[in-house]
C-alpha cells in the first residue's frame, strides 16, 4: 500500500484501496473533490486515466517476477460519461492471462498484450473504459540461445 504515498496518486486524490494477496487484482478510488474537478464540477479526465495507468505494468512485474522486462507500450482512454462521485477501476491480471503471456515470451521474442478495463461509478455505470498495452520480453540473459 506503499503506492498511496506516490505523489502524482496522492496528488489527485487516488487511492488503492485493494491489493489481493497473489496480486492478480487491484482495486482503485477516486472521490470527487477540489483536487480533481474539472471547470465542468464532473472528474478530470487526467485524474481518471492516472487511476489506470502504473497498475498491469505493476501485477505483471510483480507476478512474472525478475527474468522478465514489463514497459507500457501505449494507451488509450474512452470517457463514456462524466464521473460525478466516486469512481473505481478494478484492474486484474488471471492465472489464464499470466500463462498466456509466459508461453509467447517463452521464444525471446516482445510480446505486445492489451488490457482493458473501465472505471465505473459504485453503482456500475461505466465513466471511462482504459486499454493499456504492455510490452513484456524476456531479459537478455533468460532468453534462449539462437542459431
């Protein structure tokens, strides 16, 4: 929960609010206040994509461990309405997705891997949907040895 300390989050009033033990699922907040109301009284819409934007880099770094180098690749944010409370994105990387991910590095070579997930007011509705594509390879001294 060190994370909550990190100053661009704790600048606009982030807070993770979950880590699940195996870190395969991360739970944000982010209340409407002074500090992230645009000129509309509604979310700014920076405040929202930088709820979304460290987590899957960090889950991957975490559950794929030290032989392997996780960057973002890119992103993308679509506002679907205007956040006005509460809004909280849950971010999650399954066993299934983890696996996937480890048997295309297995080679050497980059892989490129989407996520996405929306930021919701409590009661569902969607306020904003994040895709975030995450560069991962094994590190030079794990790949293996080519022809």
């Amino acid at each position: 929960m060190l994370i909550n300390m990190y100053s661009p989050l704790r600048g606009a009033g982030i807070k993770v609010h979950q880590v699940s033990p195996s870190f395969d699922r991360i739970e944000v907040h982010l209340p409407l206040t002074r500090k992230n109301k645009n000129v509309m009284g509604t979310q700014f819409g920076g405040s929202l994509y930088a709820m979304a934007d460290p987590f899957y880099m960090l889950m991957l770094i975490r559950r794929l461990g030290h032989k392997y180098v996780v960057w973002d690749q890119g992103s993308n944010i679509q506002f679907i309405a205007p956040g006005t409370s509460l809004v909280k994105g849950v971010y999650q990387v399954d066993d299934q997705t983890l696996d996937e991910i480890k048997r295309k590095a297995a080679s050497g070579e980059k892989v490129l891997h989407t996520f996405e997930a929306d930021i919701t007011h409590e009661d569902g509705s969607v306020v904003a949907r994040v895709t975030k594509v995450l560069y991962i390879r094994l590190k030079k001294q794990h790949r293996p040895i080519s022809n």
